[in-house]
C-alpha cells in the first residue's frame, strides 16, 4: 500500500488541525505522513491540545503551528488528501496545492473558542478530539477498503 500525504487545515492552526495531524500520524503509522497548517497560524500549539493529546497517549514532541505556505511550494511534499477542520478555513481561499489532492471538509467545533471553567474547556477539547479520532477511523477504513477492494472506487477528488 502507497503512503498517502494528508494536510489538515485550520485558520489558527493550534488545536483542531494539531490534533489531527497527532491522531493520523499515530493510527496510520507507514501508511499515511499527516500534516497541519492554518491561513493565520497562533504561532503555538494550545496548551489544553498538547494535553489532550498526552492524556490519550499520544507524542507531542514534533507539532509546531505553522502557515499553510510551507506546504503550497515546489519543494513541499506532495499531498493526496487536503482536509480543512474549521469552516472559517473551508470558506477561505486556498493555495493551488500541487498533485491536486482529494479534499474533504469536516466540520469540528473549536474547542479554543470555548468558554467557562477549566473543566468545561477541557471537555471542549476532548469532545474535538473524540470527534476527530472517528472522522480519522473512517478515513483510514475507506481508503484501506478502495486499496485492497479494486471494484472500490477510488477517494474522490473534489
């Protein structure tokens, strides 16, 4: 099976789309390199994000916020799926992204954004985290079934 290069993105780029990139690089070891970026990057990954992530034991290490522009050059990795997780982002004008990657758009309430407590922000954040981890499952199964099933149509390219 090829190794698929995945791009999620998000305005901020400090939970939703880390938070993925985490999930997908952990349950796709070999079979998908996942990366994430914003139009308007925080310039650091949420703390109650790295928590998350930590509390599901999963490595925090490598995430950075970064701009979507590290990935729209000659020199950035080819991706074979392009995700946006926020739908201020899925309105936004995109980057050409080389290949002409499959794109999908999932909408994840922004657990940053949320208010109240610390207890009622840390549920924000596992909320988009469970919701992510499902979407992630369901990605990892159809592309693993149209793979092995060669009457399985292929991802779309929208």
């Amino acid at each position: 099976m090829p190794t698929y290069n995945v791009l999620f993105l998000c305005t901020g780029n400090s939970a939703r789309s880390i938070m993925a990139e985490a999930l997908l690089n952990y349950w796709g070891q070999g079979r998908f390199r996942a990366f994430s970026a914003g139009s308007l990057p925080k310039g650091e990954v949420h703390p109650l994000a790295i928590e998350t992530l930590k509390r599901n034991r999963l490595p925090t290490d490598h995430l950075r916020s970064k701009s979507w522009n590290e990935f729209s050059g000659a020199d950035a990795p080819e991706m074979q799926f392009v995700i946006t997780v926020c739908d201020n982002a899925a309105a936004e004008v995109c980057p050409v992204w080389p290949g002409h990657p499959a794109t999908d758009h999932w909408s994840i309430e922004d657990p940053a954004a949320a208010t109240g407590n610390q207890d009622q922000r840390i549920r924000a954040f596992a909320q988009a985290f469970r919701e992510l981890e499902s979407r992630i499952e369901a990605l990892l199964i159809s592309v693993e079934r149209s793979h092995s099933d060669p009457r399985a149509a292929p991802p779309s390219r929208s």
